[in-house]
C-alpha cells in the first residue's frame, strides 16, 4: 500500500500510523521530494476530479491567479503542496483524504 503525500504533513503521519497499525505494509511517498508523473496526476484527476486540487490550502492561497487557471495536472506538478492528502493507492483502489469515509472504506 502506498500513502501519496507530504513526509511534514500530520495527516499524512496519521493515515501511515493507523494504516500500519492495522497491520498494513505502508510506503510514504513523498510527492515534494519525488513527484508524480503528468500522466499519474492525470489518471488521479480523472478519478478524482477537481477534488484533487485543495482550494484551502495556505499553498492555494498564495497562488496568483494566473497559476490558479493553469491545468490542473500542470499546477499539480508546479506545486504538489496544493494536492489534497494523502491519496492512498491500495494495489485495488485509490482513496483522496482521510476521512471518516475512507477509513472506513479502508476497514479501519
């Protein structure tokens, strides 16, 4: 299983925690440190969509707006700090977030 995010980001922490808490074997990839391919954040917005891109990140807000209208694919790869996190890649499924939802979708 694999924990896309940010090593400083505590939710990201938490989901690792709790994911190897149950028993699960987790890898933390650092998207700031190791970047995602174009095609891999494409294949990400398409199921995801614009849930992707978090709008309420102190990152977002200190975009200008000419950066804010790029593709997203593109803003993503500028700026992986605005990803919403983690995406958790199962081998089965991908989750975005650690909800509530998710881990329950998780069986946590």
């Amino acid at each position: 299983m694999t924990v896309y995010g940010i090593k400083t980001c505590d939710t990201c922490r938490k989901a690792v925690k709790a994911l190897q808490a149950a028993g699960h074997d987790v890898t933390l990839h650092d998207v700031r440190a190791d970047p995602i391919t174009k095609e891999g954040l494409e294949s990400w917005l398409d199921q995801f969509g614009s849930d992707l891109v978090n709008r309420r990140s102190t990152t977002w807000r200190g975009l200008d707006d000419a950066v804010r209208t790029m593709p997203e694919s593109d803003l993503l790869l500028q700026h992986p700090t605005v990803m919403k996190r983690p995406v958790i890649d199962t081998g089965d499924a991908l989750h975005l977030g650690w909800s509530k939802t998710v881990q329950a979708e998780l069986s946590l």
